[in-house]
C-alpha cells in the first residue's frame, strides 16, 4: 500500500509547506532492526509541498513532533469506557503542566486494564486544530502516530539528533520514556550519557553538531525516513474524541485491505488464481447454458413434429401443447367422447373409490365442477377417496356436508390432459 506521510508542523496549520515521504509498505508493526535501510528501500518520494500539491496515496499518515508530546507511565484503571477519559485526567492532574481538560490523551496499542501502560498526552486543540486543516483540503488522514514513541521494556535506548545547527534538538528514546532536550554541551551530563547509549542517528544538517556535542560517532539518517519509520509505529493517537466512528473505521479497514489485496505483489498469484476460476466458471456457465438451450429447443421441435403429424391441418405452430390440447378437446368433441370434465367419469372416479359410498342428498353438476350434497363418508372412507381421486387427476374439497369434486390443473396451468375446453 503507497502511504503517504506528513509532518504535523507549524507552517501545515498557517498554509505553508509541509514534510512528507511517500512510501509502500509503511503499515504498523512492519518496523524491524534494519529499519533505517528498510526504510530508505521502500520510500518511493520526498520533500515539502503545500497541502494542495501534496501527492495522492491510498492512505495518509501525520507524524506529531516529539516535542508536541509528553509521555506518562500510568496503571490503566478498570473502568468502562466512558468513564475512562475522566480516570485518565485524575490520574495524571498532578504530573502535568497545563489543565487536564485542555489536553488529548491516547493509550499504548497493548493497553489493557490494571496493567502498565504509557499515556501520550498533547494540546487537544492544537492537534483538533491540524486535523480539521487536513479534512477541509480534501485529505482523509487514516492515522496520527508520534514521530518517536518508548521503547519495549528491556531495549537499549536510542538517540536522534534533529533540526537545523541553529535549532538542534536531542529525543532520547528507552524503555523509561521518551526525552526531548535542546542539543547543548549540557545535555550529555542532563541525560547521564557516559558514552555506553545505545545508536545515534542525525539528519544531514546536523550530523556534525551531534558529534562534536556528543563526542561519538553518529549515523545520519534522513527527515523523511523518520517519517517512514514513526509511520510503522503501533501507536495511533486519534482516540477518544478524535476518534472515528466505528463505521467509518471498519470502512477504512475494509478500503486499505482491499487496496493492499489489489495492489500487492505477495497477493498476485492469488489475484490470477481466482481471475482464471471466475473465467473457468463463466465458460462453463455459457457452455451449459448453451446445452440446455439446445436441449429444450430439441423439445420444443420434437412437439411441434408432434403436432403437425397428428393434426396436419394446423395451419401455424405457435404454442404447440395448448394447440395440440384444443384439437384433441375438439375431436373429442366431434365424436361425442367424454372427458374427465364429464359428469359420468367423475361419478365413476368416486363409485370405484368408494366401495360402499353413502347415497348424497342431492347431485350438482355445473363446468366440469361436481357437488355432492349430504354426502358423509366415514373418516377412513373419506381418507381413502381423497387419495383415489387424486390418483384419479381430480381434486376434492369438503365443505360443511358437501363434497366439491373438479379436474386438477396440470403442470402448465391447464386441465388434465383430455379434457373438454
């Protein structure tokens, strides 16, 4: 996924020019021990634009500085979530400088309740402020990271040196927290370095200063492969009030793990694997769609054969079965044959199924629909006929102590075949 990553600084608010790197593979948790080449490899562009001119990506990224934030060790209470804001500034009212209320806070990844968890703190406004500017020119930001953050419990602490020979500042990131000091000959003795720290890396500028300062030996590492490398971070400092609704967290999840799963080279056989299994399935389709066509097109001629065989003086085919229905119904017809409609067949379907039926009290036959009247055979009898007129193509009804007796529609909506239109 291309991420495209900015420096939340003073001139982003005022409409100046901002710091960004553009880079692939800048997700969270991606940060290894070879970070700084790793880093450098994956970034695609670098350097400062105004917010307009800055490039498209498939997500976008703002680092806060280190000196916008402070850091605090805390136990994370157990309370619900709604109350928890109001826990955190209690808890840290006596550390801080400025009012609680006028501060944003944001808990480590791996925070979980009675346990010990670092709290970024910064001014909510400021921050509030910087995220609007982004919306209103049109740039959904996905995540807010800190540009450094503390280390795990056990790391060996690291120190970066950036800004310009005139503003040079020390950040000093251990398992303690993070410190971020103007670089002065003070500050070895302020932070007790006695030479044994861990890496020291400086951006160009001020790769010189730090050495001089510092007295060691220190690897320059460029401004934007500090971006790219606080963009795989874990943090995610847009929490409580500045966090998105679930809805639209879910939909940004959804739209980075489809642009990740349409644009990354691990994910393209598996791209091409179900591209040629929808393929696969779309000429099988046809293929068999094209078979049953033909196959009820077979039918339809072996009909029609059918009925200009039987019937020659049918002078147009146009649906086959109906027509073949109406002649039958009126040679049946001509010669004076009955059909199921008839009375005398329905009497005959209920005497053979009725070995001993009761006499009805009267008799009503009107369009192939019989009615007997008075008509109450036992259960087991009644239960018996049912089925016999049934197997016999007729459908009963009870109605009270009548009996209603007619043809049963055929399959296409029709009378049973034989019968009288």
């Amino acid at each position: 996924m291309l991420s495209l990553i900015i420096a939340l600084t003073s001139p982003t608010l005022a409409g100046g020019e901002s710091r960004y790197a553009l880079a692939q593979g800048a997700a969270p948790g991606l940060l290894r021990a070879d970070a700084l080449s790793d880093a450098d490899n994956a970034m695609a562009e670098h350097g400062s634009a105004p917010l307009a001119l800055l490039p498209r990506a498939q997500e976008m990224v703002v680092v806060v500085p280190a000196r916008k934030l402070s850091w605090h060790r805390i136990t994370l209470p157990r309370v619900n979530s709604a109350r928890l804001r109001s826990a955190l500034e209690g808890i840290l009212e006596e550390r801080l400088l400025d009012e609680p209320q006028n501060l944003h806070f944001a808990l480590a990844p791996d925070a979980a309740p009675g346990s010990s968890v670092w709290v970024a703190a910064c001014d909510r406004a400021w921050l509030q402020a910087a995220l609007q500017t982004l919306e209103a020119a049109g740039r959904a930001v996905a995540r807010v990271v800190p540009e450094y953050s503390p280390l795990p419990a056990g790391s060996s602490p690291a120190m970066y040196v950036t800004g310009s020979p005139e503003n040079a500042w020390l950040v000093r990131c251990a398992d303690d927290g993070v410190q971020t000091l103007p670089l002065g000959p003070a500050v070895p003795a302020a932070l007790g370095l006695d030479g044994n720290e861990g890496p020291v890396m400086a951006e160009p500028a001020v790769a010189a200063l730090a050495e001089q300062v510092l007295g060691r030996t220190v690897r320059v590492r460029h401004s934007a492969q500090g971006l790219v490398d606080a963009a795989r971070s874990e943090w995610n400092l847009a929490q409580f009030e500045l966090a998105c609704s679930g809805q639209t967290r879910l939909a940004r999840r959804a739209r980075q793990a489809w642009t990740q799963w349409a644009e990354s080279a691990a994910w393209r056989p598996a791209r091409w694997g179900l591209a040629a299994l929808v393929a696969a399935h779309l000429v099988g389709l046809n293929a068999w769609a094209w078979k049953e066509r033909s196959s009820l097109q077979a039918k339809r001629e072996d009909v029609r054969s059918v009925l200009l065989q039987t019937f020659p003086k049918v002078p147009v085919v146009v649906d086959a079965p109906l027509q073949m229905a109406r002649e039958v119904a009126a040679l049946r017809q001509a010669t004076g044959a009955v059909s199921n409609r008839d009375l005398e067949p329905m009497l005959a379907a209920v005497a053979q199924n009725s070995p001993m039926p009761p006499t009805p009290s009267a008799i009503e036959f009107t369009a192939g629909e019989l009615t007997l009247r008075g008509f109450q055979p036992p259960p087991a009898g009644a239960s018996a006929l049912t089925q016999g007129l049934a197997t016999a193509g007729y459908t009963s009804q009870i109605n009270g102590d009548a009996w209603l007796i007619k043809p049963a529609p055929d399959a296409n909506g029709g009378m049973t075949p034989g019968t009288r239109p």
